[in-house]
C-alpha cells in the first residue's frame, strides 16, 4: 500500500468519491450507526490516503492544533474490510503520525477512539484520558500521544 497525503483541494473528485465511499461503507453501513459525515471539516483536513491497486482501501483526516482539538488530531480512521488483515491500519496510522510531526512539527496528538479499539491506539503509543462517552451512538473515549 503506498501512502499519499493531501489538502482538500488537492483531491480529485474520483478520490474524494472513494473516501466518501468508504467512509459510509464502515461507518454508516458496518457499524449501522446514523450520522453526519460530511460535518465541514474535510475542507480544513489534510487527508492521508492508503491506495493499492489504484483503489483507496485505507485512509484518515487530520488535523493543526487548535481545529478539532488543542492538539493536533487525527479522525475518520478506516479500512476497508478486505484489507484490514494486511495490518493497513497501522501503516495508516503511523503514516498520520508522521504526517503530524513532519507537516506542523507537533508531538501531542489527540484522538477520539471506539472503545473495541482502544488496544490498537495504545500499542500506537496512546493512553486513554478522561471517561468514556457515546459519539454517534457508539462508545468512545479520549486518547492522548505526547
């Protein structure tokens, strides 16, 4: 899987279909929750974009301190179903990491994580913060990587 990273603007709209796509394939259909995707802020992420075979297959938003949390942060963390035993989640997200620390040279990265997936964050170097909460239904509770 190679790993691109880019503005909103910098997206083709064959791109952004597929992150949609896949978006809504896990999120509103897998885990059958109901929210509001498209919540304006794609427009002030930079996007990080697993592709193999020339098909989106992982990807994540991020985000500059102090425009989501006062950290820097990353969301919207997916793979597609096929391509998950190939551990593309990891690769996805340690690119996101580096993507914080190389693009605005910050170390504190904060997350809002599924609970089911709390021990993938830690071995990613997370620890949890606060108590839980629902998001979407769905619970979650807050991750810090200093």
């Amino acid at each position: 899987m190679n790993v691109a990273v880019k503005t909103f603007k910098e997206l083709n709209t064959t791109e952004l279909y597929e992150i949609l796509q896949l978006r809504s394939e896990v999120f509103v259909v897998e885990q059958d929750c109901v929210y509001q995707d498209l919540d304006g802020k794609d427009i002030d992420a930079l996007h990080i974009i697993g592709i193999k075979n020339n098909k989106i297959v992982a990807y994540t938003r991020i985000f500059e301190a102090g425009l989501y949390f006062d950290s820097a942060s990353i969301g919207r963390v997916v793979v597609t179903m096929e391509e998950r035993r190939y551990g593309y989640g990891k690769v996805i997200m340690e690119a996101s990491i580096q993507a914080v620390k190389e693009i605005w040279k910050e170390k504190s990265i904060k997350i809002s994580a599924q609970i089911y997936l709390k021990d993938f964050y830690k071995g990613l170097g997370f620890e949890e913060f606060g108590e839980g909460y629902l998001e979407d239904g769905i619970p979650h509770i807050g991750m810090i990587r200093e």
